[in-house]
C-alpha cells in the first residue's frame, strides 16, 4: 500500500462547533431570502404608486375640464330652467293659435276690410272678442263663413254676446265663449 500526500489539499480543522456554523448558515439563507422578499415588495409597491399617480394626473386633468365647462353647465342649466318654465306656462295657457288663425282665414275668406279690435283670452280657455265689418254683405259672409263646421268644431260654446250696427256703414259682433 502506497501513501500518497497532497499537498493541493489542505485540511484544516475548524476550531468553531458545528452549531454556529448551522446558525450562520440558516442567517444568510433567511438574509437572502428577506432580500428577494424586499425587492419583491419595492416591485409592487413602485407598480402601485406609478398607477397613483397615472390616476391622480388623470383626476387633474378630468377637474381642469370640469371647471373649464362650468360656463357651459350653467348655460344648460339655465336653458333647463327656462324649458321647465315654459313647459308649465303652456299647461297653464290656453292656446290661442287656433283661434287666432280662425278669426284670421274667416277674415280673408269674409272680408279683407274686417277688423279685430278686441281680444282676449284666460287660462280657461274662456275667450271674448269684437269684430267690425263695414257693409252688410260682409257681415252675412262672415256669419255664412263662422258658423261651418270647420271653425264650430274648434268651441265648446261660441255665443254672440252683443251685436251693434250704425245704418248700412259699419256692424260690429262680439263673440264669447270657450275653445275646446
């Protein structure tokens, strides 16, 4: 049998227990692993505060066109309280087109010289108004034109309420009543 001797390898004999050098090496595995754990976190948390502030500069950006439309919102605002108003104006009124546009063909169909001298209407639809014609031909056409279906279909009542004339040059008719 042949000894050989190494003189490559060198065997010391460690003078430190074997427990340090188990608890040295539990310590630097726990230092890694407490390292990777902390970049980890440093990850996460520099993804969440590059989200905040993506969402603060967009909330910036979002209040800067708020206040930049708050003179529009005021106009639409204001043009909806003015629709609101109107709307409940006209459930208030009566609508006065018809008769006016009645009066207006029966006096085109009648007679181009009749006039309007008095009209008025409330909120119940209850209307009166006075009407001159100057000859009696005009004032028979007028009646032959009023008293058509055409325009009765547009009253509830139509009275004449008083009636005047001054020998063959003028007649004057008041009408009274309630549109339907």
């Amino acid at each position: 049998m042949k000894k050989t001797i190494n003189l490559l390898r060198h065997r010391k004999k460690s003078s430190i227990p074997s427990i340090y050098l188990f608890i040295r090496n539990i310590a630097l595995v726990g230092a890694v692993i407490s390292f990777i754990i902390f970049v980890f976190i440093n990850g996460r948390l520099f993804k969440v505060t590059k989200i905040n502030n993506d969402l603060l500069q967009q909330k910036k950006t979002l209040l800067e066109d708020i206040i930049s439309q708050k003179d529009n919102e005021a106009k639409i605002n204001y043009f909806k309280v003015k629709s609101d108003q109107f709307e409940a104006y006209s459930k208030e009124n009566a609508d006065f087109k018809p008769l006016y546009f009645l009066l207006k063909d029966s006096f085109s169909e009648a007679s181009t010289s009749s006039i309007i001298k008095e009209l008025s209407i409330d909120n119940k639809k209850n209307f009166t108004f006075r009407i001159y014609l100057e000859s009696f031909e005009k004032f028979a056409d007028y009646i032959n034109n009023i008293t058509t279906p055409k325009y009765i279909k547009l009253f509830n009542v139509l009275n004449v309420s008083d009636f005047s004339y001054e020998g063959n040059k003028s007649y004057s008719l008041v009408f009274s009543g309630s549109l339907k």
